[in-house]
C-alpha cells in the first residue's frame, strides 16, 4: 500500500476477529464444518489474512505479455500457409503447426516473418529432416538465431504415455531428442514437456506439477543437461480458476526449485498454456465459450507465456473458421481492452490464492518425489504406478460429476432440451477406444460428460 496513511482512522480487524465474526454468523454450526478441502488434500479456508500468510516475488516472470496462439493441423502446406497468414492478420502472435509426415517448410512459412512471432512445430518423427530444413531455411532468409522465439516439440516422453509405445524405440528416440537439442537453434526451444494429457486424463493440479517436473528430470537426466533455458512446458487448463491460477505460479517456483537442486543456472521457462477439453460438452456448446474465457483469464494471471483457446465445439466438432476466430478474439479482449498484459504478477497480494500457490507447490514437489521414489518417469509409467494414481483422481472426479456434484452448465444442470447435432457428432460419439498392445498402458484424455453425451446424443438418434 503505496499511502497508508490515507486509511489510518480505521481499525484494523485481526483473523481471530474475522473468524469470531464467521462463527457467530454460523449460528451455532462449527467452524470447521466450513472447511473444504480440495483434490489434493489442499484445506480451503474461508478467510484468508497477512497474519497467515506469506507474500512472495513470484519466481523468475520477466513480463506480463503473453502471446496468442492459434493451432493449424498442416496436411497441406500451402492450405496451411494460408490459413496461418489470415489468423496472423487477425490478432494471433504465435503459431503451432501439428506437421504430418515431411513438410516442405519454404513452402508452410512463405511471407511468414518468423522474427516477429512466435512459431512451434509439433512433430512426430522425421527429425533430422526437419532439422536440417529448418537451418536451411535460416540461411535462406538471412536470420539470426538469437531473433527467433518459438519450440520443437518432439516430446517422446508423452507420446509413450499417450499411445503406450516409443516412435521407434527407446533409444532412437533419445537419440533423435539429443541431435534436436545439439542442433542448438539459440532462440528455439527443443525439449518439450506435455502434461496437457495428463489434466484431461483427469490428474490432479498436484500431479500434473509432478510429472512435469519428472518429465523435464528424464530429459535432463538422459541428456546430461547442465542448462534448462530449452524447456517449454504445456499445460491445459481446467475449470476451477482460482486454482489453475495459483497451478501455474506455484510452477514458476518450482521449476526455480527443481534447478537449484540441480545445479543449473536459473532461467525463466516458457509456459504454453491451452484450455482443457476434459470439462468441455458438446451439450450446449456456446458455454464452452464462457469456460475458456476464464481459463484464458486463469492461464494469464497465473503467468503464462503462450496462450491458445480450443475451439468451442471440440474436440467431437470441427466449425473452421467462426470459433478460431472467436478464439483470437478472446485473447485479444484480454490484452487490448482489459490490459491484463500490464501487469506482471496479477495475483500477488492476493492471500487466499498466495496460499493455494504454496499449498500445490508442497504437494506437486511431494508427488514428484513420489514419482522418483519409484524409479522416475519412466519406471513409474512402465509399472503402471502413474496411470494407477491419475486414475484415482479422474474416478473421484467423474464421480462427482455423476453425482451432480461438480456441476457443468447446459450439461448436467439446465440443459437444453431442443438441440439438433450433426451427423459428425454422432459418428465422434459412436467410435470405440482400440484396444492398447502397447510397450506399457497408455493413458487416455476422457472427457467428463462423455458418457452423457453417449446416453443424451444417441438415444435420440434412435429413438
């Protein structure tokens, strides 16, 4: 407080005040009773004040800007190109291009000045190629390293967890990370880490900072890393708001902590964040639009570097142009007419969330070194340890839902009854899962109302 002694003439109340004043308007039902606690165990209080509370500088958050990214599945370069170029007209800042087989990247990022925006390449193997091509093309423009700012994203840890097999094997794949991170393209990142999986798999806030760090401890432990500048980290984020915040702050501090521990310079890691699919319904879709508003809101506040909304009909329903568009437009409300990009650090101060970013640090570090405890990453998922304990947050979850505990509007409260659905959606609905052959169990993002949607959808179909 800048001018304290503007509010001198008022008492101040202390917390024992405050929690008297609870209690008698409680009338007579205990204190505790009021007392929630969260997935991970996380005591909620109902008052929060300086007496229990310890601000801290949130750790190593060099600007409040964000970049906003729009995500274009490339199966056509030149389509690709296009379409990439119109969206950079209409507000995005960032670019990640999901790459199918080998694509020529002249031809994808034509008139595109990649030293103006961020750019990501998600891919699936080819990765001497696209090394190579990216160098090329460096050389072919004239541009400098150090200008650029984007990632490559070749993240094998969770594609194992995803499909429940390597790209080709073990260790060619570490091979294949290792020659990307020797490449050493000074302004991009090349290890990234995925845990959006996870979340839509129905991990907790705790696990997900968990397997983040044990995710980016494989790396640097395979690769013998003794920096961890080329760490880009994506997250999904969920519903609940003041916890998706305090989720990407307590991230900042541990990933500080994580690099204390091992000894290498402290450096600010880049944070993607994406809205989650896991609470999204197809089931009066427009609400999905008020859910990313506020997950974008989380994601910002809680200090996310990169930002991308999922259109409002997915992931069962693909509309083009009208809700990426509404997508760009979201983000750009927050920047240009909110101004959340002038501050740094929204939520410092704030004590209830000051206290949940502390209380998701302990308890993410914990789950880290429970997942040490079992060998690391990788002997935890072959083990079958991490699917078995993601499972127990996502059954819990699912069950509240079910119960119409965890309430999800248009969906399992205040539906309505009159919608009509595409025929696309209806062949979404009625795919079944294969079955996993896989090198170990593979963890899979299911979506709250899934089953719902099924009894909802299809039953009128048929009938």
């Amino acid at each position: 407080m800048s001018e304290p002694h503007l509010f001198a003439e008022f008492s101040g109340q202390s917390e024992a005040e405050w929690k008297a004043k609870i209690t008698k308007d409680l009338r007579g039902k205990a204190y505790e009773e009021i007392i929630r606690q969260n997935a991970d165990g996380i005591s909620i209080q109902p008052i929060y004040t300086s007496e229990s509370t310890e601000l801290k500088q949130q750790a190593l958050k060099e600007h409040p800007k964000w970049d906003n990214v729009l995500e274009i599945l490339v199966e056509d370069a030149e389509q690709a190109n296009k379409e990439a170029l119109n969206y950079l007209n209409r507000g995005a800042t960032s670019l990640l291009f999901y790459l199918v087989g080998k694509v020529d990247l002249a031809v994808l990022l034509k008139d595109i000045q990649l030293e103006y925006i961020c750019t990501n390449f998600v891919m699936e193997g080819s990765v001497d190629y696209y090394r190579q091509s990216f160098k090329d093309l460096l050389e072919t423009r004239g541009l400098e390293e150090s200008e650029l700012e984007g990632s490559f994203n070749f993240d094998i840890l969770e594609n194992l967890a995803r499909t429940g097999n390597w790209f080709d094997s073990e260790t060619a794949d570490f091979e294949a990370v290792r020659d990307l991170y020797a490449a050493n393209f000074k302004g991009m990142r090349s290890l990234a880490v995925n845990t959006n999986l996870f979340a839509n798999a129905g991990a907790s806030s705790a696990q997900q900072l968990g397997i983040a760090l044990a995710m980016a401890y494989e790396y640097a432990h395979r690769l013998e890393l003794k920096e961890s500048r080329s760490f880009w980290i994506n997250f999904a984020i969920g519903s609940d708001y003041f916890e998706e915040i305090a989720k990407l702050r307590a991230f900042r501090r541990l990933w500080s902590q994580w690099q204390k521990e091992l000894g290498i310079p402290l450096t600010e890691v880049r944070i993607y964040a994406e809205t989650a699919l896991r609470n999204k319904s197809i089931l009066d879709k427009y609400n999905n639009l008020i859910r990313t508003t506020a997950e974008a809101m989380a994601a910002v506040i809680g200090g996310a570097t990169e930002v991308c909304i999922k259109g409002f009909g997915e992931p069962l329903e693909d509309l083009g142009f009208f809700p990426r568009r509404l997508a760009l437009n979201q983000l750009s409300i927050l920047q240009h007419e909110s101004r959340f990009d002038q501050v740094r650090d929204m939520a410092a101060g704030n004590y209830w969330v000051e206290n949940l970013t502390e209380g998701l640090a302990a308890k993410g570090w914990d789950f880290f070194k429970a997942i040490e405890e079992q060998g690391g990453y990788l002997k935890a998922l072959s083990s079958g340890w991490l699917q078995s304990e993601i499972a127990k947050m996502a059954e819990k979850e699912q069950a509240l839902f079910d119960q119409g505990q965890r309430k999800m509007i248009g969906v399992n409260i205040y539906r309505k009854e009159d919608e009509e659905y595409s025929p696309e959606i209806r062949q979404a609905l009625e795919k079944s899962a294969r079955p996993n052959k896989g090198h170990v169990e593979a963890i899979k993002a299911h979506r709250l109302a899934e089953s719902l949607e099924k009894e909802i959808i299809l039953e009128k179909t048929n009938s």
